[in-house]
C-alpha cells in the first residue's frame, strides 16, 4: 500500500507515470489539432461554381440543366 495512502495511483507508477500523466494530454492535443485545422497540400474547397462547371465539363449534366443552376447560384 506504499505511495496510495492519498489516492494517487500514479505515485506506485513512478517515472513511468509521470511521463503518462504529461504525455498523454500532449498526444490528445495534437490529435485534435492535426483532425480539426491540419489540412494535406493540395486539398482545397471548391466554391459550387466550381463543381457546376467541372459537372459540366465532365457530361453530367446538360447545358439546359447547367444555363439553369448557373443562374440559380448567381441570385
């Protein structure tokens, strides 16, 4: 029962615990900033203008259809 008489679990631990209690909370914070603001190179959001024109480009839609959201997007 050395080091729990206080409830500190990590004293039996040592160093070991030590280096978990510091690293642990580290490797969440870049986890989280790396999902939530890291982007990879070459990856960029494209505006709708830009998806109806490579849409059209592409053959999948008409020209009807792309004269039509076109205007849609412009109101």
């Amino acid at each position: 029962m050395y080091g729990f008489e206080h409830g500190e679990m990590l004293m039996g631990w040592g160093w070991f615990g030590m280096v978990l209690m510091w690293v642990i909370p580290v490797a969440i914070i870049v986890a989280m900033v790396r999902l939530f603001i890291w982007r990879p190179e070459g990856t960029s959001r494209q505006t709708a203008r830009e998806i109806l024109e490579e849409r059209y480009a592409r053959g999948e839609i008409e020209r009807d259809d792309y004269l039509k959201r076109l205007g849609d997007l412009s109101k």
